[in-house]
C-alpha cells in the first residue's frame, strides 16, 4: 500500500511538473512565433494548466474508468473554489475586478447546469462532448475580445495582468529548448496521468472503495496542483487579484475543454446511473460552492478572511461527507 501511495506521489509530481514545462516550452515558443502574450495566456496557458485534468480524465475514459473521468473534474472543480480560493482569502483578503462576479462566475455556474443536464442520462457522449469542445472555443474567443475592449474603453489593464502572468513564466531563448521542454512537458504529463490512474485503480481495490471517491478526492487534488500553485505563488507576492479570475477560467476549462475532449476520444458513461451513483449530489456540490462567490461579492468584488473561512469549511464538511459515505 504504501509503494502505491509513493508512485501516485511520482505520479503528481510528474503531472506538476510536466505542465510547468509544457507551459514554458509551449508559451515560449508561441512568442517566438509573433503571438502576442494576451493570446498565449487566454490559449496555451490556459490549456497547459489544465493539461493534468484532461489526461488523466482521457486515460481513466480509455481505460474504462470513466467515475475517475467525471469526478477528477467535479472534484477539481469543487477543490478549486472551496479549498484553494478559501485558504487564499484566509491567507489575504481578495480583490477582483468587478466582470468576474458580473460575467464570468454567471457563465461558470450556468455551463455547471448545462453539464447537470447533459449528465441526466448516465452518459456524456460524443454529440455532448462535440457541444461542450465549442463551447470552450466559443469562450476563449469571447475571452479575447472582452479584454480587448475593457483595456480600449477604460484603461484597467487586465489584459496587462495576462501580460504579466506570461512574462513569469520566464524565457526560453532557443528553438530547440522550447520544443524539448514542450516533449517533456508531453511525456511528463502523459506519464504521470498513467502511473497516477493506475495506483488510484488499486488503492481504491486495497481500500475498497469506489471509482468516484478515489476522482472526488485523490485524483483530483493531484490534477490541482498547478491552481494550488499559482495561487500559492500570487498570495506570496501580493497579487491575489489574479487568483479568482484564474480559478473560475480553470474551471470552466475542465467542463468544457476537459470533459469535452474525453468525451469525444470515447463516450463517457456514469456507472450505476447518474442519480442512483449519488453523482447528481457531488454536481449540486460543485455548484453551491461555484454560487458561493458570487454572492460574497455582489456587493463589493472582495472575498474577505471570513468568506475564506466559510469556503474552507464547505470544503471539510463536502470531505468529511464522501468519507462517512465511503
């Protein structure tokens, strides 16, 4: 038992890291082609960090394990808001520009409900996968040119802010470095996603347990890493105001980007029914914790220590209740 846990930690060290040096090669390379910063972070940033998420979610559908698909997403997403936006707010309070509680966390919450819906039939097949890849085009572009127009018409930079964020990334001065830091970052990834997938199969064996705690939980902290990091990083250096905009981005990027391509390499069937499986409680989950930023910042775009708190302890008490129903 205990190899298996060191090789499922291999395993998301080599997903962490293999999506840093994804993003590095790839965003480098891209730079050095003439793409301009706001378009390498809205594109190949944005699918670099979610590069875990979506291979594991591919192989564990391939290798006919789709809960590990569904709930590494759920569960990431559920990860992403209520322990890694807490934990930030509880280490300092978070500003955001206004258009994230006003546009983005609405779109977040209402392609959560398109999910639920599609999910109703125990199935995500390719048709829905087909919808839900637009549908992650469709956002990237209306990305693009929002930021466009709100750096045109008043000045807040926040494409300056992506600007920025891609500069961190730091520089990769030749061709033949980017492309081998872009196959690494490719092999780490894929590799990992294996080794990953395949301990969690057999710790869920040893334990017991079934393929949807092991997405719910394990999985999906580990496929987190790289948001856990970032903000991490942000809260460090002060600049907490980038951590929202990211969380919710990644999080619409695995139902639409990440599920959306699982389902089209194979469909993705629910084992046991989408409401007998209880998944329908962990999606309502996923979007009472989504809804929860929302309403802390109707008022003011502010996320204080305390609503970082609560969304912490949304997070133990969702724990705490797949464990007793484990």
């Amino acid at each position: 038992m205990l190899h298996l846990v060191l090789l499922c930690g291999i395993g998301f060290l080599l997903l962490y890291y293999g999506a840093e040096w994804l993003v590095k090669g790839s965003s480098n390379l891209a730079r050095s082609l003439g793409v301009t910063p706001i378009v390498i972070g809205l594109t190949v940033v944005a699918f670099g960090t979610s590069a875990p998420e979506m291979v594991v979610s591919v192989i564990s559908s391939i290798k006919g394990k789709s809960m590990i698909a569904v709930g590494n997403v759920v569960g990431s997403n559920i990860f992403n808001i209520a322990l890694v936006l807490g934990a930030a707010a509880l280490f300092r309070p978070i500003s955001s520009q206004s258009s994230v509680a006003k546009r983005d966390i609405p779109i977040m919450l209402g392609i959560s409900f398109y999910l639920l819906l599609i999910s109703m039939n125990s199935r995500i097949g390719r048709f829905e996968g087909a919808t839900l890849f637009a549908g992650i085009i469709a956002y990237t572009l209306m990305n693009y040119f929002w930021r466009r127009k709100e750096t045109q018409s008043d000045g807040r930079a926040e494409s300056d802010a992506i600007a920025c964020e891609v500069e961190d990334i730091g520089y990769v001065g030749t061709r033949g470095k980017q492309i081998g830091l872009v196959i690494a970052g490719i092999a780490g990834v894929v590799g990992g996603a294996e080794l990953v997938v395949d301990c969690a199969v057999k710790i869920m064996t040893i334990l017991g347990v079934g393929e949807k705690f092991i997405g719910l939980t394990i999985v999906a902290f580990g496929t987190s890493l790289p948001e856990l990091a970032t903000s991490v990083v942000a809260a460090l250096r002060k600049e907490m105001d980038i951590s929202l905009g990211n969380l919710v981005g990644s999080n619409v990027f695995n139902i639409l980007g990440v599920l959306g391509i699982t389902a089209l390499v194979r469909p993705v069937p629910i084992p046991g029914g989408f409401f007998a499986s209880g998944l329908w409680i962990d999606y309502l989950v996923m979007m009472a914790v989504s809804a929860l930023p929302w309403l802390m910042m109707r008022k003011h775009p502010r996320i204080s220590r305390a609503n970082g708190a609560l969304l912490l302890s949304c997070y133990v008490a969702y724990l705490c209740f797949l464990i007793i129903k484990a």
